[in-house]
C-alpha cells in the first residue's frame, strides 16, 4: 500500500520529527537497521524520514520506530 501525504501531513511530520533522534525497532525488510538510532535531519515529499542511521528512510506507516528523549 502506498502513503499520500499532503501539504499539512508533510508539515506535521516535519514538525514532530526533524531534530529529533529516533530509535528504530523494525525497518519492513532491512533487518540490519533493527536497533539503530540516529537523528532526523529531512523529510522528504513522500513522508519518509532520512536521518544519520544510515542510508534508508524510515517509513512511518511501515516501519516501526520511536523518539527517543536525551
């Protein structure tokens, strides 16, 4: 299933992500990213989260993940 977001759902997301740091517990086919965290620095026109974890995006409707507090 594929995700559309509008200009108001990228803008929440923006807000509530970018800056954070996120722990991931599942990536959806990318076991390897399983425990790795890192900070959101984008995201992108499609709702996905890039960030310094590595070099797959998170998928919020997908992907399972959390903010982690410092």
């Amino acid at each position: 299933m594929e995700y559309h977001y509008d200009e108001e759902n990228l803008k929440n997301l923006r807000q509530t992500y970018v800056g954070k740091k996120v722990v991931i517990i599942n990536m959806e086919g990318e076991p390897q990213y399983r425990a790795k965290s890192g900070i959101v620095k984008s995201v992108d026109d499609i709702g996905q989260l890039h960030g310094s974890w590595g070099g797959c995006a998170i998928q919020p409707e997908r992907d399972d993940f959390e903010i982690v507090e410092d």
